[in-house]
C-alpha cells in the first residue's frame, strides 16, 4: 500500500493528484503546516520534516514533482508519463522540473515574507520581487500553448501536474488575475479534471477526519483577510 503525507494544498497535491488521476489505492496522512513543527512525531519518518513524503514499500520519496513522475512510469504504463522514444521527452522532463524549480520556488518567498513571517519581519518589497519574478517566468507556458491544450506530447501528462500545482498556488496567494490568456485557459482546463476534483475531496475528507481547517498553509481563504 503506497501511504502520502501531506499537507492540505501543499506540494504533496502534486502526488495525491497522480494517485488520482491514475486511481492507484493509497492511504493518505493528512497533516497541519507545517508538520515539522507540528506534527514531531512525523520527523522520525522524514528527518526533514517536509512534505511530501511518499512511502511504496522499499520506496521512499520525497520530492513532489520526482513521485509524479515515479508513479506514472513504476505504475504504468500510463498516458502521464511520456517515453524516452518519444519525441517530447526532453520537454517532459524539462516541464516537470519547470513547475517547481522555476515556478514555485519564488511563491515559497511571497508566501514567508507577505504571510509566515511575524508582522515584524515581514518583507513587501521582498514579496512583491518575487512575486513578478514568478509572473515574468510565466512566459515560457504562454507561449508553449500556442498551438496546444497541454504543455508536451499533445496529452495531459505528471508535468501538466507539476506546473499545474505552481498555477494552483498562485491563484491561493492571490497571483491568478495576472495569468495570461493561455495561462488562464490552460488553468481552467486542469481544475476541470476529475482527477483533480477527486484530489480535492480526499484532502477534505482527511482533513475533516483529523479535525483539520482547511487553508493553504493557513493562509485564509482570502489573501490578506
């Protein structure tokens, strides 16, 4: 039995959105953030204390875009996944790193220094940088839609997954009016899956299980309120 830690809306969406889109059976640890100071026990799983952490047996994972991929191809074969003999492999992989070296590395920034920070070290200009840092690398997507529903090999595949979380964090810390039109588009379509939607449910049902409010991060609904 695959088991996830995983934090509502966090990186762990990469993984438990796979396990869905894929319907792999799977037990899923839902936890408060951050789980390293709030959950100690879980340290003596992941010295680290971050999330994701996927457990598969022998198989211990902890980075969110890497298991995508992991499940796709140890799980397949599957449609998200896309072949070394095909000619989009290169951009798939690319892709899947994209989403979180390029595109949630800087919201991480937005989200300590505009929201996790206490009041007193909180940094605006800091945030507002990094902020229009991850926008400008927007970009690459906008154009890549150009002529396509999704980012390689004319599929829905784990690296529309791993930009997609990036897409999903930026609409939480209030990002998403600055999309562009293809970016906005391509958004639309990937919170139309069911996949997505069943992700959905499985962390509100346990979240709700572990009396947990839902909340990125407890950033409420609302950036700012």
């Amino acid at each position: 039995m695959i088991d996830l830690y995983h934090c509502v809306d966090a990186r762990s969406f990469r993984p438990l959105w796979v396990l869905e889109e894929m319907r792999l059976e799977y037990r899923l640890h839902v936890m408060p953030f951050p789980p390293r100071a709030t959950t100690p026990e879980y340290k003596k799983l992941n010295p680290l204390g971050t999330i994701p952490l996927l457990l598969d047996g022998a198989v211990r994972m902890t980075e969110s875009s890497a298991i995508g991929h992991y499940l796709a191809v140890h799980y397949g074969p599957s449609p998200l996944a896309v072949d070394a003999a095909e000619a989009d492999f290169g951009a798939f992989l690319n892709w899947n790193v994209f989403g979180e070296a390029t595109l949630t590395f800087p919201q991480t920034l937005v989200l300590r220094y505009r929201y996790f920070e206490p009041p007193e070290r909180r940094q605006p200009q800091v945030a507002d940088d990094y902020a229009k840092w991850f926008l400008a690398r927007l970009r690459a997507i906008e154009t890549a839609l150009d002529d396509r529903d999704y980012l390689c090999a004319q599929r829905f595949t784990v690296a529309d997954v791993s930009v997609g979380y990036a897409l999903m964090l930026a609409s939480t810390i209030g990002l998403a009016d600055q999309f562009g039109p293809r970016v906005t588009a391509y958004w639309a379509r990937l919170t139309q899956r069911d996949g997505f939607h069943r992700a959905q449910r499985a962390q509100q049902a346990a979240a709700d299980a572990a009396g947990l409010r839902l909340g990125t991060f407890g950033i409420p609904a609302t950036p700012g309120a």
